[in-house]
C-alpha cells in the first residue's frame, strides 16, 4: 500500500489526541459500521446457502433426478416395463424405476388427511431414492408379501397425527375412483402400517406413504400400469441434457420433468431473496464508507498544520495522498477482520448447536441452517475493502491541495 512513512504518519493520525477524541470516537464508530455490514452479510448469505442446500439436498434424496411422464396421464404407461430395460443402458443414468403415484384419503380414528401415496417396486426405489433407507421402525419385506392386507410405510409425522403405529390398519381412499352413472364412485382399500420412516423433511414425512405398486394397481382398479418413471443419474446437474436423450430414447408420447423443474420457484425465489439481502445489508457497507469518509475529512480539517509542515520537510503530494488511503484502508481492515471474526465464528456455533428452531409445518425444516462459505468471504472482503478505499479519495485529494506557504505564514 505504501512505505512505512505513509503507514507511520497513517497510524499515529488514527491514535486521536485528548483533545481530538471526537475523531476517535468517529472512527471506532467506523470501524464498528464496516465489522456488523460484514459480518451481518456473511451470517445473511450462510443462511440463504444453509436453506438451499438443505432443502436441495432432501429433495434430491426423496425425489428423483428425471421423471419421465405420460403426456396422457389417465390412460397409463404400459410398456413401462421395456422404457425401463432402455433407460438403464443410457448414459448417466445410475437406477431405473417405475413407479405409480396417486393422491389418496387417509381415514383413521382421528380423521381424514390427502397423502401422495407412491406405488413402488421395492427394490428400484431403494435404487433412486434414499426415503425408504430411513426406517425408523418395521420393514420393507411387508411390501412384497401379497398373503393378507397389503403392507404401507408412512411417514414419522404422518403416522403421529393419524395416531398409527406398527401393524394398525388404515383405509385408504381414492376419490377419483371410478365413474358411474351416480357420478364417480370412490375406491377404498385397507392397508397395513409395515413400516414408519424419517427423513427430517417436513413434507415427506408428514404427506407420503409407500407400499407396492401392484397395491396401488388394485386400489386403483386398473392393470400393470405405472403413470411415472424416475430416474436417478451419476450428477444431478446434467438432469436438463439427460432429458432430452430420454425422450428420444421414449418417444413422442412422453415428456419429462427434471428436479431443477419441480422445484424452480423455490429456488428461484431463493436467488432473489439472495440478491436482496446483498442489497439491503449491503446498505451497511455503505454507511461504514461514510463514516471513513468524515474521519478523514475532520481529520484533514484538524491536521491541515501539521499537513503543511510535512510538504515544506519534502513530503510530496503522492505521499500525503498516500497517507490518507493507508490510514481509510486500516481502518477498513480493520472492521473487516472484526466482521470475518464475527461471521464465521457465530455460523459455525450457530449451524453445529441449532440456535435458531423453526416450524416445521411452515419452514419444512426444524431449524436454521447454515453453510458460510470461503467464496463468500472472500468476495464480501473484496468488495468492503473497495468501498473503504473510494471512501478515502476525495479526503486524500482535498489534502493534497494544502498550500504550505498560505498555512505556515502566520505561525
């Protein structure tokens, strides 16, 4: 930044006489305002990245990566079964599943509740999605013994508010059931809890429930059908590419949807909300700019003697400019390591301890994640230590227009 005259000169201006110790002040104050905009962007942007991964990463364990669907949904995919065989020799692609979904009524002793219930081949699901890998009590062997009522696995949250444990039985009803000439007649089917699962994702554990796809089949009263088949793939991100290969592969009676597309207003809204924050706390930055600036510039004011001086010893005008950058800079390092001290320090408690508890029913996560990342702190650094500099130019360049012979005439 300059030579040790610049900084020597910068530091004994920054330690404020008796009698300037409103300079002082000003000037802790600056440093305080660059620390907490900092400090308050980096805790912001941990929690935006925090939800976002989080919430990322749920959805991709419980969904698939690319779901490939019937352009015509009430008739069914029955060729289910050779799409299978050709996307698994497709590229990427690491399991195959078909799967039958379908929106049913829970009735229990404790009332009625919409559910996503998920038709499944057992061991393709284990494949493509890791739900059922977080049994919490029961087994996945009920799904495939076809002797008595066919077996379902629920939800953790699920199961608490309809009151079922292990072996209870569930009616399940399907409101679309068939049409007659009454109007449409509901199907039901009894079921029992083989299993109870969770995930830690409010809306999985709460609305889904699992049993055989042949289950399904019957409860809906149609053949071996299945109306969706997920795909799981070796990077999610290639999702979009791996789609259009599938629908050449399925042909034009399918489409297809990637997890980015199921979820893009999340996580779109999530961007904005990121844009935002950088907007609003940024505004931090900015008053810890300008509080720099009326440092220095009081300090210009004060000094403009001793500023007159230093030019008649020889000082250049470089030098002095010099002077007042080296001394905004200190104080911007300054706020900025207090900041990166701060925000890093209290993401870290804050993400390993869960200080912050949500509701789950609104926030689908118990808690405040957070994920402060290096990048972060290294383009907020950048950017404060930017601001603090602009913030020094025209106090620098004003005293650089001292005229030592019109200050020193008088003394």
């Amino acid at each position: 930044m300059g030579s040790a005259f610049e900084l020597f000169v910068a530091g004994r201006y920054l330690r404020a006489r008796r009698k300037e110790k409103v300079i002082s002040v000003i000037t802790v104050i600056s440093v305080i305002g660059v620390a907490a905009g900092l400090g308050a962007l980096i805790i912001a942007l941990a929690v935006n990245n925090g939800f976002q991964n989080t919430l990322q990463r749920n959805m991709l364990a419980a969904t698939a990566h690319l779901n490939i669907l019937d352009k015509d949904p009430g008739s069914g995919m029955e060729d289910w079964r050779n799409l299978v065989e050709k996307f698994k020799h497709a590229p990427h692609v690491v399991a195959v599943a078909p799967v039958l979904y379908d929106q049913v009524i829970f009735s229990t002793s404790r009332g009625t509740k919409l559910v996503t219930l998920k038709g499944i081949d057992t061991r393709g699901e284990l494949a493509t999605s890791d739900t059922l890998k977080h049994l919490k009590s029961g087994s996945l062997d009920r799904l495939k013994d076809d002797s008595g009522l066919p077996g379902i696995v629920i939800g953790n949250k699920l199961a608490q508010d309809s009151g079922l444990m292990l072996n209870t039985v569930v009616t399940l009803i399907d409101p679309r059931g068939t049409l007659t000439p009454f109007g449409p007649q509901p199907h039901n089917m009894r079921f029992r809890v083989a299993g109870i699962f969770e995930t830690n994702f409010f809306d999985v554990d709460d609305t889904w429930a699992y049993a055989s796809m042949a289950a399904v089949q019957r409860l809906e009263s149609v053949g071996d059908v299945a109306n969706t088949i997920e795909i799981r793939l070796d990077n999610p991100d290639l999702a979009p590419e791996i789609a259009k290969d599938a629908l050449r592969i399925a042909g034009p009676r399918y489409t297809s949807m990637t997890w980015q597309e199921q979820n893009s207003q999340l996580f779109h809204a999530l961007k904005l909300e990121r844009v935002v924050t950088f907007i609003t706390i940024g505004l931090i930055e900015v008053v810890g700019a300008l509080n720099i600036f009326i440092t220095l510039t009081m300090i210009v004011l004060t000094k403009y003697k001793d500023i007159a001086v230093l030019m008649s010893m020889g000082a250049r005008r470089a030098q002095i400019r010099r002077i007042f950058v080296v001394q905004g800079a200190m104080i911007g390092v300054i706020g900025i390591a207090i900041g990166l001290v701060i925000g890093y320090t209290f993401c870290y408690f804050a993400g390993q301890y869960q200080w912050i508890p949500l509701d789950e029913s609104v926030y689908a996560l118990s808690y405040v994640p957070f994920d402060a990342r290096l990048l972060d702190g290294v383009w907020i650094t950048a950017a404060a230590l930017g601001v603090s500099l602009l913030a020094t130019l025209y106090p620098a360049r004003n005293a650089t227009r001292i005229t030592p012979v019109e200050v020193l005439r008088y003394e």
